[in-house]
C-alpha cells in the first residue's frame, strides 16, 4: 500500500516515514505545498497524511483539489491546530479521519488501517478472490486455507492485483503503484517481469484458481481459472 506524507516538519516527517516503510508500506514524501501539489496531480496513493499548516499554502486546500479532482486516495488531517472548526472544515472538505499533534505512532498506524480497509476493503479484515484470501494487516496469504509464502515484492503486487479483481493493470500503475514514484525514472521493466513471473508460479504450484494472466501489449489481470 503507497501512502504520501505531506509535512514541512523534517524529524516528524522523517520519522513517520521510518515507521511505515518498516510497516511495509511505500512511502513517498512532500515538505511543502507545491510539492505536494505535483504529486497529488500525477499519482495515487492508498493513503495521504496531510498537515494543515505549510509554509506555502495550506493543506485544506489540497484536500479540496483532491476532492474536486474526483480522487479516491484517503485522507487523515494531521495538524497541531486541534481548534474544532479546524476538524470540521477538513471532515466537511472530505477527509476521512483527524489526528492532532503530537500523537502516538501506533496510533497513526492503526488509524491508516482502519482508513484503508474502510474505503477499499469495505470494512472486511481479509480480502478473497477464488481460493486465495489476504490477512493485510498480518501480511498473510492463504490458499484453500494453507499459508503460501511470499517475498515483500510478490506480496505487495498479488495485494494490489487482488484488490482490483478484473482490472487491466498497466505496467507503469503496478510500478508506480509496488514501487512508488520514482520509477518513472527506470528505462525498462524488466524487474517487473520476474516478479510476477515468480508470484505466478507459486500461485499454480499452491493450486490456486486466481490467476494473474498477461495481456500482451497491455499488462496484466487477475482472473479466475
């Protein structure tokens, strides 16, 4: 799951960025206004953490271009303004939860679980398509019931394909999406290709009826056999 952290405070930013990506999570990162700007405007995330006070603007107005943009990423306010005008106007704008500083980061990790699986997973603790079933919140993969052991990369596609059953995947989404922003850098996807290809093979050899199928000159879709 990407999640992007707007905030302009550096150790703050720093260290919630340390907490999420040992969480797991891609984590992209804006200190200001117009940065955060670009990044909302090309990509998307599963989760922003938004601090209202930048140095450059403000960031209930990112949350309105969001809004207006018609964007599905979720959002939690994080601010030291705990004023509740502050808390409503940014609710009222959108946003899906408000965490006042200085907080707990066990706490901010349990709120951007509860953010994500309430918007994308419906509110259900596990995700299933066939006979193949994800734990998010333990990293589990189950098939027919049987723990199936995956790499973090083979986990964090087979997340991303199964939370989108059917879909046409490009490649650039799924790099974009499993290995954040920069890969708009790379000059191939050649990664890409023997991952799936790994994560396709355990998957037939647990016997699983998903299957990530190739669809030449387009990328990818999880259907079942």
């Amino acid at each position: 799951m990407k999640i992007l952290i707007i905030e302009d405070e550096p150790s703050l930013r720093e260290l919630m960025q340390r907490t999420l990506e040992k969480e797991r999570y891609v984590v992209e990162v804006a200190e200001n206004f117009r940065n955060a700007m670009q990044k909302i405007s090309i990509y998307d995330y599963d989760c922003i953490l938004l601090d209202i006070m930048l140095p450059d603007g403000t960031g209930l107005a990112l949350l309105k271009f969001l809004k207006e943009q018609q964007k599905k990423d979720s959002v939690i306010i994080i601010s030291a303004k705990d004023s509740i005008d502050d808390k409503v106007l940014g609710l009222e704008l959108g946003a899906d939860d408000y965490l006042a500083k200085p907080f707990h980061l066990a706490e901010l990790s349990a709120r951007i679980k509860s953010v994500i699986r309430r918007n994308q997973h419906f509110g259900a603790m596990a995700m299933e398509y066939g006979n193949v079933k994800i734990i998010p919140e333990q990293n589990q993969v189950f098939v027919d019931n049987i723990p199936l052991e995956l790499s973090r990369k083979e986990y964090d596609i087979l997340f991303f394909f199964i939370s989108r059953p059917d879909y046409l995947i490009g490649k650039e989404a799924l790099a974009e999406a499993v290995w954040g922003d920069h890969i708009d850098q790379t000059d191939n996807f050649d990664f890409i290709y023997a991952q799936i290809k790994n994560l396709r093979k355990k998957l037939k050899e647990a016997n699983a009826t998903a299957e990530i199928k190739a669809i030449y000159g387009f990328g990818y879709k999880m259907v079942q056999e």
